[in-house]
C-alpha cells in the first residue's frame, strides 16, 4: 500500500468514527431547537392615551394674485427660499404611494412628492429645484416649528390641535380612516378589535378611534408605516389601522393582506406651513387652485392612487378670507 493511499484509508475511517460517534454518544447534549428572535421596531411603544378631540379645522387663506416664477415679492417667505436656490419639503419616504422610495430608481415617489414639486415648478419654474427631507409623522410639526423645513407634504391631517403652532394650506386630499388585517383573520370590522393589538405611527390621529370603541384594543405606536406592516407580518399585531390610502399601499406589498371594514372617520390632508407666513399659505393656495384648473391634479392621481378606484376629483377648498 502506498503511503498516499494509506493516509487516505486513516482519513476515512477517521471521519467515519467521529460521524458514527457524534450520533450515537449519549453523553453528548441535544441542542434545544433555535427559535428566530423578531424584535419590536426601534422605539416601537403602547399608546395610552387617545389624540385631543378635534372640530373643523379645514378652512385656510384665499389666494391673492399668484407671483411669477422667480419673482416673488420682497420680503416674504417665497422670497427668501428663491434666494437660497432650493425649496426645502418634509415627505415620507415609507408611505407606498404618496411618499416612498422607488427601488426601480431609487428616488422618492408619490402623490406628495409630485405635489411638493409643483410648488417648487410655481416658486422657480423647475420642479426640480427641490430639497427633500424625510420627517416622521411625530416629526412634521417640530419641523415646521423649528424651521428645519419650509413647508410639509406628507398626509399632513388638518386639525386644530396643530393649528395651535403651524398652518396649513386647503385640502388637496380627503381619505377615510379603515382597517388593514391579515386574510381569514377573523378581523372585518372595527367590532373585531377589542382585546386586539392595532399598530400605528406616533402622533397620527389614527388613534383616537380606537379609544372610541366599546371594547378598545391595545394601540401599539411605531415611526413609521413600514413598520406596521413588519409588524403585522410578524403576527406582532392584529392589525393596523390608518388611512384607506395608506393601507392600500401597505396592502400592495403583501397579498396576504387586506383592507377591510367600514369608515371610522375622516382625514383631510393639507400642506403644512410654518406659522406666521400668511403670504405663503396664499401662496401654496394658488398652486392648488392651478393643478385643479389645470388637470394637473387629476393627472396626479391617475398616475400614484389609480388602484384606490376612480377619482373623487379635487376637494374643492374652504376659504377663510
């Protein structure tokens, strides 16, 4: 025997003793088996209290002549963001069909994100003279206030509990609140909620429904929309509830998913603005009135919100003064 071939023959049998050994050894533990962690989302917390109540709080200013692109007048807020090149806009990025990263592209999408643009096509005739920053929903309004943005395009809900530090254009966008559950769950109606874990995003008015109900479930709050659905695929929750919109964005990523239930209420959505700059809430009201007039709103929503059914067309605006 050659002492190549001998080496071998010692390898095999060496091999085959210590598979023989590991199997059969009883003093050789079991590994118990490896269940895989699913962790909350960063942050991830029980809501315990319900948003304030809320009354009507939809009305914004009157456009007055609508300024030229590039020349805006003296002084006011238009002004100062021509100066400094760029429109500075707080979006979502993790809201499927309003706000969201194309992985097509890599680009920031939607209905919102369109919207923010032709603000910035009437402030410096180029769409594209744009800085778009992601703001949480807990976020939007600090941002405003703190002026880290110049406005806020992000299924920004009008309410007057928010008008008590910023303001806000008409509405663009009405939606009604519903429910978003996993298929065969048993959940249908908000009647199926109580003693459920329903997610959410910090600081939506989502919540306070579910404080409303006879048998009220757990809300659960969480930074962002994507977070939910994570959740929800996890079997972390029951359930999310939000805006139909949104959910039929969330909805458009898992099959497995639908949207179910009658309206628990109503959200109008508005850009947000900084307050004490009347002459840019004008401002903002008068790119509104030209997308309506112009077909531009509705080319919007056949292009991102088609799936949500034949358009409702333009909410017609409430004007204040």
């Amino acid at each position: 025997m050659s002492g190549g071939h001998a080496l071998r023959v010692v390898a095999m049998v060496a091999i085959a003793w210590l598979l023989a050994g590991c199997g059969a050894d009883p003093r050789v533990p079991a590994n118990p088996p490896v269940v895989a962690a699913e962790p909350a989302p960063p942050g991830a917390a029980e809501i315990t209290a319900a948003p304030s109540a809320d009354g009507d709080c939809d009305t914004s200013l009157r456009p007055g002549p609508q300024p030229k692109p590039g020349a805006m007048p003296p002084n006011s807020a238009m002004a100062r963001i021509v100066a400094k090149g760029r429109v500075i806009v707080g979006v979502d990025q993790n809201t499927y069909l309003f706000g969201f990263r194309d992985p097509a592209t890599g680009q920031l999408a939607g209905f919102d994100i369109d919207l923010a643009r032709e603000i910035a096509r009437d402030l410096f005739g180029d769409p594209d003279r744009i800085e778009l920053r992601s703001v949480s929903t807990a976020d939007r309004v600090p941002a405003l206030k703190d002026h880290q943005v110049d406005l806020v395009v992000r299924t920004f809900s009008t309410t007057c509990d928010r008008r008590r530090d910023i303001d806000f254009s008409a509405v663009y966008y009405h939606a009604a609140q519903r429910i978003l559950a996993p298929v065969n769950s048993g959940v249908n109606s908000a009647a199926d909620l109580g003693g459920k874990r329903v997610c959410m995003t910090f600081g939506a008015t989502s919540a306070r429904p579910m404080f409303s109900l006879p048998n009220r479930p757990s809300v659960r709050g969480v930074d962002d929309w994507t977070d939910c659905l994570v959740q929800l695929q996890q079997g972390q929750v029951d359930a999310v509830s939000t805006d139909e919109p949104i959910l039929v964005g969330l909805a458009q990523q898992d099959r497995n998913l639908q949207v179910v239930g009658g309206p628990l209420g109503y959200e109008s959505y508005a850009v947000g603005v900084p307050q004490g700059e009347p002459e840019m809430v004008r401002f903002v009201n008068g790119v509104l009135e030209r997308i309506r007039a112009d077909g531009t709103w509705q080319r919007l929503y056949d292009r991102h919100l088609a799936v949500l059914g034949p358009s409702p067309g333009p909410p017609a605006p409430h004007y204040s003064e």
